[in-house]
C-alpha cells in the first residue's frame, strides 16, 4: 500500500502550497504541478497498473477521493483570492457618496457678448428693435447710401478691406448694378444695416444693429482690425436734436451709472448734421482729471448726430416729413471704459485667467 502512501502524502503537499501561496499565479502553478497533465498525481495513477488485481480498486477509490479533495481544496483558495482582490479594489476605489462632488467648471458668456446683451436690453426697454446685415457688403451700403464721397479717407484700401473690385471681369453683388458699384468688401461698421432697414420698412424707424465689423488696423492697446460694434438709428415725424441727447443720456447712465456725467462735442461725419461726439464722465476720478482720463476729466464714448437729409433720400424716404437721428459706439471700447482695461487686445487672447473674472 506504498500507493496510498504516497497519494496521502501528495495531499497533505497540496495544503502546504495551497497555504504558502501569496497570488493567483502561483496557486495556479502549483495545482498544475500537482494536477496537471504531467502533474505529481497524474504520474502516481500511472503506476496502478503495477498492483496485484486484488489492489486496484482499493487504490483507485482513494486515488479519485484525493484528487477531488486537492481540487476542492484549490478551487476554495483561488475564489477566497479572487475575493480578497475585489475587496481590496472596492476599498481602493470606494466613493464616499457622503461627500460634496467635485463641481464641474461651468462656462458662461463672453465679456464682449455679455455687453452686447445688456446693450440689446437697455434699448429694447424702451421700444427698439435689433436688426442685423451682412458682414460682407458693398460699396454703396457701406459707403455711398451713407453719403460718403468717393474720395472720403475711409474709402481707401488702406482703410478698408476689398474682397473684390470694380475691375473688368470681377464678380460683383448683383444689387450693385441698380446703384452703379461693384466693390466688395468686409464691412467697415454696422451704419449698412441702416440703409438696409430703411429700405425695407417704412417709418417710424427706432432699432439698433450689433455686429462684427473689420478695418485694417494694427493691432494695439485701443485698436482691433476685427471688433464689435452697435450702432442705432430712429427716423420718425418731429425727431429733434433733444430725443438723441435724452436717449443717449439714459444709455450711458444704464451702462456706467447714473453718477455719471455726459459731453456733447461737435464733430463731422458724412452720415449725419450736425454730429457730435458724446463723452462720459471718467469713473476712475470722477472727472477731476487722472492719468487714466489724460487729465481732461472726459472719455469718448460714441459718435452720434441728426441723420442727413440725403441719407433718407437715398432710401426713399423723404426728409421734410422726417427726421431721425443716428449713433454708433465701439463695444470693446465700452468694456475697457467700464471695467477699466487698459489694453483691448486682453479681451481676444483667450485667455480663461482674464476672462472668467466677467
């Protein structure tokens, strides 16, 4: 019965390793070492055939009683391992749902476009319309329909992108053939948008239009080529000089602060007479004259005016039954003068440290 010896012998083998064993891998090497193919056991089965007839069954039974009780035993440690592992992963990767979460960074709008709303808001309030156009315009829009000569400054290419020219085999707007112009360009401000209304409602006429306009500039602490800008227009029977300052005045007190002052100074622009250029009170010294202000107490703010007589008529309206006034400001240049910016390129880079103050 040395067999059954040795078989015993084996089993008792197996609970040490399965004892000793410190990881999946090697309890699996050892159940192969003892199990497998080629397995210490499988070898000890192969030597049955030597016993006396008499003896093989005897040998066999408790041959199969071990086997079953080795893999039982290797079976019940490599679940109890497989558990352990879990347990320490859970634990590892356990959530205290007890906690506050991690909040998420929640994006909000851009200074530029949080401005141009509050804009929106303060003449809606009192009855205006937003309106838009497009970026790209012609000549006659952007120019000629506001009474800009053609030899005015601003006409230049120096001053002004030209997508396409009046040259022989250019492609022109196909509205510009009525009026005579083919150039093309990226507009120059929102005054367009004007001229557009007007020839397609009639009056009363109170409406605003924001949007992006371009102009070659070099880029610099007060000068953007791409920038935002608002610009309004009323046209309505009795429209005097007074509704522009009062309206105008209730703007710059709904943006700045009732505290603060306005200035109105003549000035010359193509579209409207007589024009003027509006200046709020400096928020920095309060109009006692600071660095910020160049001493003068003042900052320009917009430029505005009564609309010209041949402004209405170039839209078919016609001038001795209306009047109207027109006006236009910078939207970046109203941010830098509210929160005291003191360079406009910060509002383009992109740049969340600057932005997420807004």
């Amino acid at each position: 019965m040395s067999l059954i010896d040795d078989l015993e012998q084996l089993e008792a083998q197996a609970r040490e390793l399965v004892s000793e064993a410190s990881t999946e891998e090697g309890l699996e090497a050892a159940r192969v070492a003892l199990l497998g193919r080629k397995g210490e056991l499988t070898g000890l089965m192969r030597m049955m055939g030597k016993l006396a007839p008499e003896e093989r069954p005897l040998v066999g039974r408790r041959a199969n009683e071990i086997r079953a009780a080795v893999e039982s035993l290797f079976n019940s440690r490599m679940e109890a391992m497989r558990r352990e592992a879990q347990e320490r992963r859970l634990a590892a990767e356990a959530i205290d749902i007890t906690l506050p979460g991690t909040r998420p960074a929640i994006g909000h709008q851009h200074l530029i476009s949080q401005i141009i709303e509050e804009i929106e808001d303060v003449f809606c309030g009192i009855g205006y319309t937003v309106e838009s156009g497009p970026q790209v315009e012609s000549s006659y829009y952007n120019f000629t329909a506001l009474n800009a000569p053609t030899d005015h400054p601003s006409r230049s290419a120096r001053d002004t992108f030209y997508v396409v020219d009046n040259a022989p085999g250019s492609v022109s707007h196909p509205e510009e053939h009525a009026h005579g112009e083919s150039d093309i360009l990226l507009r120059t401000q929102t005054s367009g948008v004007q001229i557009h209304t007007m020839e397609t409602q009639e009056p009363p006429i109170y409406m605003i239009a924001p949007g992006r306009v371009f102009r070659p500039d070099t880029a610099d602490a007060s000068h953007l080529p791409q920038f935002n800008q608002v610009e309004g227009l009323v046209v309505d029977r009795g429209i005097t000089f007074g509704d522009l300052k009062g309206t105008l005045d209730h703007f710059v007190r709904a943006m700045f602060g009732e505290d603060r002052r306005t200035r109105y100074r003549p000035h010359f622009f193509p579209f409207t007479e007589p024009s003027c250029e509006i200046d709020v009170s400096c928020g920095v010294c309060h109009g006692e004259g600071c660095s910020f202000c160049k001493h003068s107490g003042w900052i320009e703010i917009l430029g505005a005016g009564m609309v010209d007589p041949n402004v209405l008529m170039n839209c078919g309206i016609d001038p001795e039954e209306f009047s109207g006034f027109a006006f236009g400001a910078g939207v970046e240049r109203i941010a830098a003068l509210r929160y005291d910016l003191p360079d406009l390129r910060t509002l383009m880079t992109g740049d969340m440290r600057f932005l997420a103050q807004f």
